[in-house]
C-alpha cells in the first residue's frame, strides 16, 4: 500500500487533532485562581544543577539555642503570625442565632438555615466546631426528641454523614453544604446528628467548618481581596417527629466554636 | 348631608386602609429583626509568649461586635493539638499553672459584658507565670462567648451561641534556652508509587498536578517554629524554590507544612505543596529545614517520575484511526481504478 500526499496530510490533520482533544482540557484545568484560593506559581530558572541523591532520606535534629531575644526582662512576646504580617482580625458570624422550627407535625420534616461566615485573613486558617448542649427537649416536662440516626437503611453518627429522606425516621441533625465542609455532606440529602455535651460521656465537639490553606501570599503587606478570605456555609437544621411524640415546645443550644489555626 | 355622609365612608375606608398597611409593615418589621446576626472579631489571633517563672507580662486585645447587640463574656480554657495540620481540642476544664486576669476596671473573666453594635472593646489580659511552674509549654485560647438568645415560646426551636478564639502559646523557661527536637517524619511524593530497579517511585503523567507532603516532628518540650525550602530539580537544569511557611510545631506532635508559593490541589487530603507544569524526565526534591540561628539543618529528599502517557496514547490512537482510515480511502481508490479498467 502506497501513501499518498492526500493520505499524508490526512493522517497529519487527524494527529494533530487528536493530540489537540488531549491536550486542550488540559490546559484550561490549570487556573491561575479559584474562588476560594490564590494559586502561586513558583519561578522555574534554568542553569541549576542536578540533585545527586536520590529515593527517601529523613534528617534528624537535637539541640538547644539559646533565646537571644530573652532579655532582661524575663519575657519575649510575638503576636500575629510572622508568615502573614496582616493586621486583619479574626472573624466569626453566624446570620441567624434564633432557628425556627415553627409547630411540628408528625411525618412532615420541618427545616431552617443559618449561615455560618469565617474571615481568617489574619490567621491563615481555621476551624468551627458544633455541639449542642443536650437533645431537643421540653422545659418543664423533659421530654426529649432524639437526635437522627437518618433513613434506617443509611444510618449515619455524629462523624459521618448519611442520606436521611424518610418521613418515618425521627430525630433531630443537620446538613452542611458551601466552603471548608466536611466531604461526606454529599448533597442536601445528607445529615447528621449534633455531638451532645450531655452524653456520657459527654461528645467531643465536631468539626462543620475547617481549612488549613493559607489564603495570603507570603509577605504581602497589601491583603487578599474580601472574597478570598470570607468562608462561608449554610447549616440546615432539621427536625421530623412521629405522631407518638409528646406535645411540647422542644429546645436545645448548639454552640459553634471558632478559632484560628496555630 | 348626603355629601357628609359620603366623607365619612371615604375616611372609613382610609382608616382601615392605613390599620391595614400599619399591621402588615409591623408584621414583615418583625420578622426582620426576629433574624439575629452575631458577628464578632478578634485581634491578634495568636500570641507566643517565652517567659521565666515568676513574670508577667499584659497583652491588649481588642474584641468587635459587627452584628447585633448582645452579651458576652471572655474566658480562657486550655487546648491541645487536635492533628497534624494545626486543628485544636478545646478543653472546657481550666488546667495548667499560668494565671490570667483582666486588667480592665470594669470587666472580669467569665462575667457578662454588653457591646453594641460596632462596638470594640480592648481586653487587657494579664498572664502570670507563678515561681516555681515547671518548665514546659502551656497552650490556651482566649474566648470571647455570646449567650444563647432567649426561648422563642410556643415554637421549637434552636438558639445557637458563638465563641471565637484566640490562642495563647507560654514557653516556660529559666535560662532563656529552648529545647529544639525536630525531625522530618515524612517528605513524600503523594501517589501510587511503582517498583522501579529495585527500588520504588512515584510515576504521573507530565500534564499532572504532583501533590508533596511534609510533615515534621517535635520531640521536644517545646514548640518549634521551622524556617526552610522545598527545591525542585529537574534533568534538563530546572529548579525552582518554595518557601516554607513558619508555623508553630507544637510540643511532643507533628506538623504538616506548607510551602508557598503552590498549586491549588482539590483533594480531601491537605498538602504540603502542589506542583503544576509540564514534566518529563526525573525530578528531585529536596528540602532544608532549621528552627532559627545556630539550629542544627534537617535534609529530606523524594523524587518522582514524569511521562507524556496522555500524549503518547493520544498519539498512537491518532495513528491507528489514521492509518486504518487512509487504508480505507486507498481501498475506495482502488476499487474504483479497477472499476474504471474494467
């Protein structure tokens, strides 16, 4: 079989073509900026030379230095982080303290949301953690709605999320959904139930909220715009009760915790 | 009298009008403030403190409440690393030796203050270390806590109630001397790694984003904070530099660092540094750690492997449908040659 000019540029358009359907999503996946994070390039320079060793090697240090900065005084204090140089505070809100569950009727799920914001331009990163201080529960009688363990077939746990869509499971959990939220949050189908302080032994709080990524260039002193450093995310409080629940206006507190990475 | 009667209708007609409009703006007035925004603000975030027994030292913070009026106390409880990645567990019994106090004339630890809205209040905390505490680190976070709003009655429902934290980190020491144990636990290419001549390596496809962990050690008594670099090299001459940011490494854990600047990385698992480009060939990765002046270097190296796989399959998949598409074209041809003899 003979190849003709005709065949040759043929096969030369169809190479060409192919190669480009590799590579052209490729190259669009490599944004310079996403909307939550800075992304940094390293300069690459040409003229070093080549690392000699090679495979795994793990050093090890022991040691004193003395505190030069230890002063007569007896103290030395650092405040902010020495990799930041901002000034920007440490910020936490919540949009809405007051979550309204209305009247609740048996078999209906009856829901609210309130929004959680961190600004941790001066911190770097964060977490938010959530614990309630005990099940929904009635004042004066004690009556207890319990907390979800969601559809009877996805059960979920106060770390893991599951799917919880059945009128005829009961109980008292939430959903995350936005920025720096746990992954098992898959979709608004997903909740779990709050960690309960007065479990025994009592719940350690939960992470709803966390990012370790630091979201300012290194010595910046000019600081990221607004929007690259606010996170933000949604908790939808839900609540579904059988027709054998006791009558009663149900309550609990849920403490969020913010605080900075160190 | 008809055209009194008349008016008298009309003004009927506007008093109920206006009770109407009066109910309806109140109503949705309501619900507006019904909504209750905390919003608060604290500076600095972080605090390192290396004292002697027997010192004190006071440090102003400054608290803001950018959402609505409300009451709030600050408290100081104890915390400890939570992972490698700076998370804490907060505990909520006081522990440890160290001493604090409000200097403010008006405002106590653990007693309710009122800020309104767009209010700041400066917070003059005292840290005292007693003679004779033992010489170690102490970690604490400085909590500025709203209280719960009241009971919506006849409602169930579910108040919320914020903290927002501050940490605080007391080296204690005599002498002025810190103890400084460091050590790379972990320096690696993340990924599948391959048997290659004996030994095994990381292998990705150039166009990936090669996503690096490093995770360092304290075996001290004290936190550490590490200064260094990851270096890349590469087989043509390449090398290009990261800087490692300079975070604490808590007393007796680990830390994962990272380095900037980096590749942003969507993983569920956090890394140290991301690379992005193109690579081909083999690359080294070095990094140089020390935790100040006259500190002993730590060195850590990995390597991995970059292939143009996308490329080359794309390549031969593009030959295949050309080659069988020209014989296809040249089989036409030729039937319609011997067509033409015939």
């Amino acid at each position: 079989m003979k190849l003709s000019c005709f065949s040759f540029k043929l096969l030369f358009l169809i190479f060409t073509f192919t190669v480009f359907l590799f590579f052209a999503p490729l190259s669009l996946a490599l944004d310079m900026e996403s909307t939550d994070y800075k992304i940094q390039y390293g300069n690459v320079v040409i003229g070093g030379k080549d690392q000699s060793s090679s495979g795994y090697n793990l050093s090890t240090s022991i040691g004193q230095v003395a505190a030069n900065e230890f002063s007569s005084s007896g103290y030395i204090v650092k405040a902010g982080f020495q990799y930041l140089h901002s000034i920007i505070p440490f910020t936490f809100s919540i949009s809405d303290i007051n979550i309204d569950l209305g009247s609740l009727v048996p078999n209906t799920p009856s829901t609210d949301t309130t929004t959680l914001t961190v600004s941790a331009g001066g911190a770097g990163g964060y977490q938010v953690t959530a614990i309630e201080d005990n099940p929904l529960q009635t004042l004066a009688v004690g009556n207890t709605i319990p907390n979800t363990s969601c559809d009877s077939g996805t059960p979920c746990s106060i770390g893991t999320a599951d799917v919880w869509t059945s009128n005829d499971d009961y109980g008292f959990g939430y959903n995350m959904a936005g920025q720096d939220v746990p992954v098992d949050f898959t979709n608004s189908t997903y909740y779990r139930p709050f960690a309960d302080n007065s479990a025994s032994p009592p719940d350690s709080p939960v992470v709803v909220m966390s990012s370790s990524k630091v979201t300012m260039p290194t010595g910046t002193p000019t600081p990221a715009p607004a929007s690259e450093r606010t996170h933000e995310s949604t908790v939808t409080f839900k609540v579904n009760v059988s027709p054998l629940q006791d009558e009663g206006t149900y309550q609990t507190v849920i403490k969020f915790t913010a605080t900075p990475i160190y | 009298m008809i055209k009194y009667s008349f008016n008298k209708k009309i003004f009927r007609i506007l008093v109920i009008l206006f009770t109407l409009f009066c109910t309806i703006f109140f109503i949705s007035l309501n619900q507006k403030v019904h909504a209750q925004l905390i919003s608060l603000s604290i500076y600095p975030p972080i605090l390192k403190a290396i004292m002697k027994p027997g010192k004190e030292i006071m440090i102003a913070y400054n608290i803001k409440n950018l959402g609505d009026p409300t009451t709030l106390q600050m408290l100081v409880l104890p915390f400890e690393p939570k992972d490698n990645l700076g998370n804490v567990r907060i505990k909520e019994e006081f522990e440890g030796p160290i001493r604090f106090k409000l200097d403010n004339t008006n405002i106590e630890l653990n007693q309710p203050i009122f800020l309104k809205t767009g209010q700041s209040q400066q917070i003059l905390l005292r840290i005292r270390v007693p003679e004779g505490a033992p010489e170690k680190d102490y970690y604490y976070t400085l909590f500025a806590e709203t209280d719960p709003s009241p009971t919506i009655e006849g409602k169930t429902s579910s108040r919320s109630k914020a903290r927002i934290g501050s940490h605080i980190l007391i080296t204690v020491t005599k002498s002025g001397n810190v103890d400084i144990k460091g050590k790379v636990s972990l320096f690696s290419v993340l990924g599948n790694k391959l048997p290659f001549f004996g030994d095994k390596i990381s292998l990705f496809d150039s166009t990936d984003i090669i996503p690096i962990t490093l995770i360092v050690e304290n075996n001290g008594r004290n936190s550490i904070k590490p200064n260094g670099e990851i270096i890349l090299r590469g087989n043509f001459g390449e090398r290009a530099e990261y800087n490692i940011l300079s975070q604490n490494i808590l007393a007796y854990s680990q830390r994962q660092l990272m380095a900037t600047p980096s590749a942003y990385f969507s993983s569920e698992k956090p890394v140290s540094l991301a690379l992005s480009g193109f690579f081909i060939g083999k690359y080294n990765l070095s990094t140089k750690i020390n935790f100040g002046e006259n500190t002993p270097q730590l060195y850590a190296s990995t390597s991995f492997i970059a292939l143009p796989f996308k490329f080359i399959i794309g390549s031969f998949i593009a030959i295949i449908v050309g080659i069988v598409i020209i014989r296809k074209l040249n089989d036409d041809k030729d039937d319609e040659n011997d067509e033409e003899e015939e």
